[in-house]
C-alpha cells in the first residue's frame, strides 16, 4: 500500500462522532500513549485540559508520530466546553470509581460519544462526573480498584472500536 493510499484508508476510517476528552491528565508517558492509541483506533479530536502550572507534554518515542494525525485541543474553561459539546450532540462518557456506573461494555459506543477521562491519582472532579450523561467502569477482580489511564483508554477506545466495526462504521 502506498504511503497515499494509506493516508486515504486512515482519513476515510476517522470517526468523527467519537472524542477524547482529557481532564487534567498529566504525566507524558500517558498522555503521549492515550494519543497513540486514540490515532490507531480512528480517533480526530483530543481535548484536554492540563493542571494549573502544569505543561502540555508529550513524547514523541512514546507517540511514534501519531501526534501528527490527531487534532489537540486545549480546553481552558471546562464547564463551557462540555456544554458545547451536549450541545453539539455528544453523549457525554465519563470514567469514574462509582456504584452507579455501568459496565463499558453496556454503553452503545456507536453513539456520539465525548470519552472523559481523568487524573492518574484523583480521577475526576465530582462536577465533571455531575454533568456526563453516563459513568463507565472498567471491572477489576484483582486487588487493585483502577488501571493505569493510558490502559483505561486503550482498553475502551478497543471496546468503541469493536463495537463501530459491528455497525460497518470503518469502511476500510
């Protein structure tokens, strides 16, 4: 395949109904593999919205070039941005630690879907949580209550993935 015929798959297998949505995300590693596997699965958009006095860094080893096919955005007033997005149609997913969220198997990815994910030690502000349409869980058998974000991502933008395969949403 040539490198044009390649660009032309990867464009034409965008989903442009599913965002990423990072909330005061911090550490390089993660961000930089969240934007690799966001790019794999067809990923446009990345939102995010860093700490206070924390840069927005990312590792180019660690992106492998995919930095370059998705569209960053900085989010500098959160409460208006996910308004925006409700407004434009986004079901708003967020990942949390709670009783009432669902299994991220049992939400409908094929939806317009703004994927919320949160701090590698807090999580998500309790406001965030409020506004999103649907909290996801990720369940863990083991000791430990969480997975590293970057994993958390990848292993729910591969859910999103095989879920819009099932609906002919890559065309190939």
């Amino acid at each position: 395949m040539s490198r044009r015929e390649k660009i032309e798959r990867a464009m034409r297998n965008r989903q442009k109904d599913l965002a990423l949505y990072l909330y005061k995300v911090s550490n390089p590693h993660n961000l930089s593999a969240i934007i690799r596997t966001a790019e794999a699965v067809g990923v446009p958009s990345i939102y995010f919205t860093m700490e206070e006095d924390v840069p927005f860094e990312i590792s180019s080893g660690v992106t492998m070039g995919a930095h370059k096919w998705v569209n960053l955005h900085e989010v500098e007033e959160p409460d208006s941005f996910l308004e925006e997005m409700k407004r434009k149609g986004f079901n708003l997913v967020a990942t949390a630690l709670r009783g009432d969220a669902i299994h991220f198997r049992n939400y409908d990815f094929t939806q317009k879907t703004l994927i919320i994910m949160g701090n590698e030690s807090r999580g998500l502000d309790e406001w965030v949580i409020e506004k999103a349409d649907y909290t996801i869980i990720i369940p863990m058998y083991g000791m430990v209550q969480s997975l590293n974000v970057s994993v958390a991502a990848a292993v729910i933008l591969y859910e999103a993935l095989r879920q819009r395969e099932e609906k002919g949403k890559y065309p190939g």
